[in-house]
C-alpha cells in the first residue's frame, strides 16, 4: 500500500511515517506518525545550525522530510507522565484545530521516552525574531504589516477562545509564539501543548506557565488561569508591535516602568503616540492611537473588566468609540529581581469589585 505524508504517492518505509489507526489505540486522519530515524534525518541528527527556535516546552528544528517538504520539529524538553494512547488522543485533538492564524500539527514522533511534534514550517520564524530580534535578523514591518499580525492574531486566539470545538487557554501568548509565514501574516503556535503535562486543568491552574512580561497579575499572584490572562498577553503583545519593543527587556523612564505602565502613563500624559516604534516613518495616528488603547482595556488589572478576543476583533476592525470612561489602570508581574527586597515581585491592584462597564460604542466615528 502506499500513502503519503505530505501528498502524493510515496511509500511508508522511505517516508518513515504511517497514518495511526484502532491499532495504534487512537482513530485519526490527520495525524502522521514519524518514526524517530525520521526525525533524525530531517534534522541533521540534530545539528545545531538547524535549531531555529526553544522555549518551555522543547527546542525547534527545521527539517527536510525525504520527499523534499520543509518543517518545524518540536523535540519536547518536558516529560510527560502520559502513555502512548493518551499522548495521541490529545495530539489528536490539537491536530483538529485547524484555522488559518494557528499553527498546523502534522504528526509527531514517540518511541519510548521521546516525544516530538512536526508542524508546518513557517519561512519568517518568529515576530519575536522579526520585529525584537538582531537587527540582521529583522523584518521591515510598515503599519499595515503590523495591523495585519494584531488582527490575525487576535482571530486565532478568539477561534481558540470560543469557536474550537475543545475551548483552549493558551498560557503563554508572547512574540515568540507568533510565526510569519511567506506574506508575513500570524500563525500561533504552542496551543494546547499544556494538556500534553499532567498539571494542567482546564479553567484554574496552580503552576504558572507563562512568560514574565506578559503574565497576567491574577495569574502571577493566584494561579488562577482563564481567557482572561491569554487577554491580558495579547494586549502586552500588541504594545510590543506597535512599539518594537520588548516588554520582557526594556525598561522605561527614570523609575524604569515596563511597557504597559510606560503606556498607561503617556496616556494619562496625553503623549501615547510617543510609544511608538520609531522605524514606522508614517502610520495613521487615530488609528494607531485606538489601537493602544485596545491594548490597555486587554490589560486591566481587573480580569472581568477585560474584553473577550471576540470584543477585541470587533475593536480593532471597526472604527469604533471607545468608551475610555471604563478604561482602568493596567498593572504587572515584575520579577523579584527588579524590585526591592522589602517589596512584594506581585504588583497588582485592589480594583476588582468594581463593575464592569460596556467597553465600546459600536458606532462608526
């Protein structure tokens, strides 16, 4: 019999890939299992040129399939406690989410301890690389380059919010979890890979997962995980884009404020458009203006008074009034090593029995 991987007639053996069955104790389509020989292949063996990426759940490599295609294999670094059935069963389920601004999982590879993933290879990495990276390393991104990562970003983590069949939290929503494709449009990746470790639940964790930076205050401080913390990243990230700054590494003013407090006092300043990257030679200001303050009603202290993806989609594609009468003040995670011994790292707010209020005027200006 011969099958494919990727498309085309080709036969198992060379491919070094089957598709899984009853057999393998999980039913599924989509998903190809590669056998490790194969991924060593791809890879080089694994060698170091081909590493384009890490993070918390593994190292990423390029990789060269035998029949020519191109992708990106996830080596996890975490071990999971799970079988082999139910480790398929999840990256079956991941693998059914499909949207044109995530990420898409092609298979993965486990024998004995290893576990790996093989997602589609997105040319231009990372926003991480492109916009925060080395300067060799970047990517000319004019403004309606920018407006096309918030936008399409934002879908995907509202598809993944509200329309995937398995709701997903994604806990560490961050630049370098925003691939770019050929034409540079967003893909996120990483989603659901924390169902893949035993300590994940679906609405409150107790281990934080995420990244300093962009970690929510309830999240830093409770533990508490819901949509609401993914909100509270993707208006971190969204000043990042709009500022070419890195909220994890830069430091702002003489009292050394992170970038969402440098916003928060250039608005209260009237001066928000000072935040923006200084590369961006022309940009509409009204526009960009609206957008950061998007940005700031994603990172309320307060979780309820956020507004869900689905809320921020609509805002940032429809010339609304924002109702900035409901607009409060963002705080932050910092890390004990950027704050005063005698102080406590979680900086949070008391504003959370307030009620919340409509966060748009959904008319045209």
């Amino acid at each position: 019999m011969n099958l494919s991987c990727f498309g085309g007639l080709n036969s198992l053996k060379e491919k070094g890939c089957r598709s899984l069955t009853q057999a393998d104790g999980v039913a599924t389509n989509n998903v190809r299992l590669f056998s490790y020989n194969a991924m060593r292949y791809a890879t080089g063996d694994f060698h170091p040129s081909n590493k384009i990426g890490g993070g918390g759940f593994g190292v990423v490599y390029k990789g060269v399939l035998r029949d020519g295609n191109q992708v990106a294999i996830k080596s996890l670094s975490a071990e999971s406690k799970q079988g082999t059935r139910e480790f398929l069963t999840e990256i079956e389920m991941i693998s059914n989410i499909q949207h044109p601004n995530l990420v898409q999982l092609i298979g993965c590879c486990v024998e004995g301890s290893r576990r790996m993933l093989v997602y589609e290879y997105l040319e231009n990495n990372s926003l991480a690389t492109a916009l925060l990276g080395p300067k060799r390393k970047r990517i000319a991104l004019d403004w309606p380059k920018r407006v096309t990562i918030c936008m399409g970003t934002a879908r995907g983590l509202a598809f993944l919010h509200e329309e995937a069949k398995q709701r997903i939290v994604h806990r560490d929503i961050k630049a370098s979890n925003i691939l770019l494709d050929g034409s540079l449009h967003p893909k996120i990746g990483d989603f659901g890979l924390a169902k893949l470790f035993p300590d994940n639940v679906t609405h409150i964790s107790t281990r934080v997962a995420g990244t300093v930076g962009y970690l929510a205050p309830e999240y830093a401080l409770l533990g508490q995980l819901t949509k609401k913390a993914d909100i509270y990243s993707f208006g971190v990230l969204m000043l990042e884009i709009i500022s070419g700054r890195s909220s994890s590494k830069a430091a702002f003013g003489e009292n050394l404020l992170v970038l969402v407090e440098w916003a928060w006092k250039l608005r209260e300043e009237e001066r928000l458009l000072e935040i923006v990257d200084p590369e961006l030679e022309e940009y509409p200001e009204v526009e960009v203006v609206r957008f950061i303050k998007v940005a700031l009603f994603c990172t309320q202290a307060a979780s309820h008074q956020r507004p869900s993806m689905k809320q921020v989609v609509e805002m940032l594609s429809k010339e609304v009034n924002l109702n900035e009468k409901a607009l409060t003040q963002p705080h932050v995670y910092k890390d004990h090593t950027s704050q005063n011994s005698s102080t406590n790292p979680l900086i949070t707010s008391t504003l959370l029995n307030s009620s919340p209020q409509s966060m748009t005027q959904i008319q045209p200006r």
